[in-house]
C-alpha cells in the first residue's frame, strides 16, 4: 500500500544532486563558506565559485542552508540533519519509484550492487529490531 502523501512543506524540500555535492560537504564539515565549499567541489569536478555561490543562495532560499551574516564571509550551516534528508529523500523515492513498497525499494537496493558482510549484518539487526517493535 501506498503511504499517504503529505503537503509539500516548504523545509522538507528535496535537494538536487547538485545542491546534494555541496550539503555533503557542509555536513562533513559543520559549516562553510562559499570558498571552502567551491575548493573541496572543485577537486571533484568542474565548478565555477560563481556558480557554488549561487547554488548556495539558492539553498538558503529552499530552506536546506543557513547562512550567517554577523561574519565576513558569511559562513553555512545545514538547516536539516542529514539523516532527516535522506529520510525524506527515500520516502520520495519509495512512492516516485517503488509505487510505495518498501520490499521493492529494498530488495531494488540489495541486487544493486554487492554488500559486504558487515552491512548485511547491520540490515538483519535492524530488521531484528524492527520485528521486536511490532511484537
């Protein structure tokens, strides 16, 4: 069955892939500014500061960054955990994609690519956890 779809609310809006390199980057880092977003970016593709600049206002205005302006340069922070996000994000997926079936959107991730052992355990030991939940 199909989770029920909620009303889009401004601060849980999905970010692009692109707005995705650049939040990576601010949660392993805590906060940023624009100059140190663009140079870890820029080791990893091509990118133009104006353009990290951009994006990163744009972020600010979505709601996914926030930005303090008592400092010189203003410096970024997420404004939403990363798990959170990706919460969100695979909810998105799992109805875009998965018709909202969690088997499907699971065993489509398994048979993607191979999982180490180590993995594989922490799956069953979830999946424990889970079962002694709805016990």
């Amino acid at each position: 069955m199909a989770r029920p779809k909620s009303n889009p609310d401004p601060s849980r809006r999905r970010p692009t892939e692109s707005e995705c390199n650049i939040l990576s980057i601010i949660w392993d880092r805590g906060t940023a500014t624009v100059r140190e977003v663009y140079e870890d970016l820029s080791q990893r593709q091509e990118v133009g500061y104006t353009t990290v600049l951009k994006f990163m206002q744009i972020m600010t205005e979505k709601g996914l960054l926030e930005r303090d302006v008592s400092v010189r340069p203003q410096v970024f922070r997420p404004a939403r955990d990363k798990a959170d996000v990706q919460r969100d994000m695979v909810g998105d997926l799992l109805d875009r994609v998965f018709g909202g079936s969690p088997e499907s959107l699971v065993l489509g991730a398994l048979s993607s690519r191979p999982s180490t052992p180590g993995e594989i355990a922490k799956i069953r030991q979830f999946l424990d956890e889970m079962e002694g939940d709805s016990a």
